[in-house]
C-alpha cells in the first residue's frame, strides 16, 4: 500500500465505521480466536473473501494483520488508522483478560460521547441560524422597507410602534457591519479560547453555556480515557500521565495540577478535588475521592462515567434550552416588533391622509 493509499483509506475511514471494526473483532475474540486470526477473518468478510481487497476496511486489516505477524502489538499496528486516544486504550487494554469486554464498552462510551457531542453543536447551530435569521430581517427591512416607506410619511411624525422600525433603520445604516463584525470576531475569539484558555479566569468562565458544555464535554472524554486504562491495569496516576500529552493545553493544565497532588500523595479522587478548578465536577470528584480509598475504584470509575455522562447529556441539553429561550424571545421580540411597527405606521399614514397630510 502506497503513501496516497494510505491516506485516502484513512481519510474514509469514519468513527462507525472504526467503531463496528472493534465489535466485530471483539466478537471473534470472544469465541476464543487470537488476534491475528480474528483479524483475518473480518478481513474476509470486508473483501467478500478476497474479492475486494481494495475495499477501505480490508485495506486497513490488511495492513494491521501484516503489522502484528512482523512484532507489533495490536496497539502499534492500528495506531495509524485511529484516534491517539483509541490508540493508547487499545495498547493499555489490550493484554487484559477480557479485552472482548473492554472493546465493548470502550465503544458504547464512545457512541454515548459523539451523542452528547451532536447535542452541542445541533443544540449551538440552531440559535445561531435564528440570529443569522433575525439579522437579515432587521438589516432589510431597515435599509430596503423603510427607506421606500418614508416617501409615504415624513419620519418625524412617525410615533408609537411604527419608530421601532426607525430603530432598524439606523441599525441597517450604522451599526450592522459592527455588529456583524463583532459578533464574527466574539464567536472565533470563544472557539479560540475553548480549548486554549487554561489559567487565570477560566474556572468562572466554565461557568458561563457555551465555556460550561465545552467543560462538561471534556470531562466525559476524560473520565471514558481514565476509567478504561485502569480498567486495563494501569495506576491511577500512570493513566494521568497517558492521557496528558493528548490533552489540549485546557485540559493539560487541569491534569498537570492533578498530576502534581498526586506525586504528594493524594489519590485520583483527592487530587481532582485539591486541584480547585472544579473540573470535570466538583461533586463527583468528590465521589472518586471517597471510591479511590475502596478497592474496587477501576470498576467504579466506569460507573461514575456512565452515570456523569448521563447527568451530563441532561445538563448539557437544559443549558441548551435556555440558550434557545433567550433567542426565541429575540425573534419573536424582533417579528412582533416589525408587525406592530408596520401596522401602527399603516394607521399613521392614513389618519396623515385623511387629514390633508
């Protein structure tokens, strides 16, 4: 397989697509297959048994299958074809004894993460087509009606409802390039800053929609990471370590402070809770603190992640609400305002021509 090859099967290869590769292997597996056997036989099944070997999924067991007969573990032959953070599960996960099982439910906290992912940006997306909406409806009716309107009836004598469109008259001609060029700049600076702004203010930022998704949203892709590498074996704190270099610099400095209470002493739990940050959730690191002093805290990570994950989805989707609250009131304040406005106008111009004007 060339370089281009490579690439462009990469490229195809989507998260379902990858996710049903791992419950498909995680099923051969269970019936006590090895790896490299399992290996082949979904290579089979992608390449209509060697019929299409150029089909993207057979492409890619190919290569991972000639990877692991010359040395490479599972982890280092698939690293190239996935996500660093599957790579590092699969490599940590990978000589447990119930692989199968963790392949498993690696893959439904993913589904439930891209769920809750899919809520935030439809959840975003919709009151920002609102706005885009009521923006170009306040901009023409400003500079296409009302100029058209105003040779009907002197502006000075309009009064009542009808000056509300006087007010997007001024809007269309001074301040909607600066509110358009403002709000641009606003919402890249916050893109920016999401996965960038890590140190002083951010903790009340966090608590402010769109800043508290985004610390929701990564505190379940931390909580899956963790929960599933100590589930394969490793220490808490060796799990920290593997999750750190993948992490954006928001996430990293939360990590490096936990990172650092915990070379001190204090276990997972403690640490999230001393770090002060209150990420992911000030409630349930103090749940992990309390499980961390039990012996059985693999097991309980992966159910404070399901359960958080859970609580997070309805949080997520409340916070969402009330962002689409406020804007549905803008646009209906907006609509009701140009209704009122023309039909106060409507009984200007007529009493104005009933009077001589």
């Amino acid at each position: 397989m060339n370089e281009f090859e490579r690439r462009f099967a990469k490229a195809l290869f989507f998260t379902e697509d990858r996710l049903s590769l791992y419950q498909e292997l995680a099923a051969l597996m269970r019936t006590g297959v090895s790896k490299t056997d399992a290996l082949q036989m979904a290579w089979k099944v992608a390449s209509d048994e060697g019929r299409k070997p150029k089909e993207t999924t057979a492409l890619i067991l190919r290569d991972i299958g000639d990877g692991m007969r010359n040395g490479l573990s599972f982890g280092d032959a698939v690293r190239r074809w996935v996500p660093p953070e599957d790579a590092m599960i699969l490599e940590a996960t990978e000589n447990s004894d119930d692989f199968p099982g963790y392949l498993d439910r690696y893959c439904e906290v993913i589904r439930k993460r891209r769920q809750i992912l899919n809520i935030i940006i439809g959840g975003l997306l919709y009151p920002l087509a609102l706005l885009a909406a009521v923006y170009g409806i306040a901009f023409y009716f400003g500079s296409e009606v009302v100029p058209k309107i105003e040779g009907l009836l002197p502006t000075e004598k309009w009064s009542g409802a009808a000056r509300f469109l006087l007010l997007l008259s001024e809007f269309s001609e001074s301040v909607a390039i600066p509110v358009l060029v403002g709000s641009v700049s606003i919402l890249l600076a916050v893109l920016v800053a999401l996965p960038r702004w890590a140190g002083r203010g951010r903790s009340v930022a966090d608590r402010l929609p769109v800043f508290s998704l985004y610390r929701m949203y990564t505190g379940v892709s931390f909580l899956i990471s963790i929960s599933s590498l100590v589930q394969g074996g490793l220490s808490p704190i060796n799990a920290v370590e593997r999750v750190r270099p993948l992490s954006s610099p928001y996430v990293g400095y939360r990590l490096n402070r936990i990172r650092s209470h915990m070379l001190n002493g204090l276990n997972l739990g403690a640490a999230l809770h001393a770090s002060g940050t209150g990420w992911p959730d000030p409630r349930m690191n103090l749940s992990i603190k309390i499980y961390a002093e039990t012996h059985d805290l693999s097991a309980q990570l992966h159910r404070i992640s399901e359960e958080w994950m859970e609580r997070a989805r309805e949080r997520i989707l409340r916070s969402i609400g009330l962002i689409r609250t406020v804007v549905l009131f803008l646009v209906f304040g907006v609509i009701l305002g140009i209704v009122g406005g023309m039909y106060a106008l409507q009984d200007q111009i007529v009493s104005s021509m009933n009077s001589g004007f």
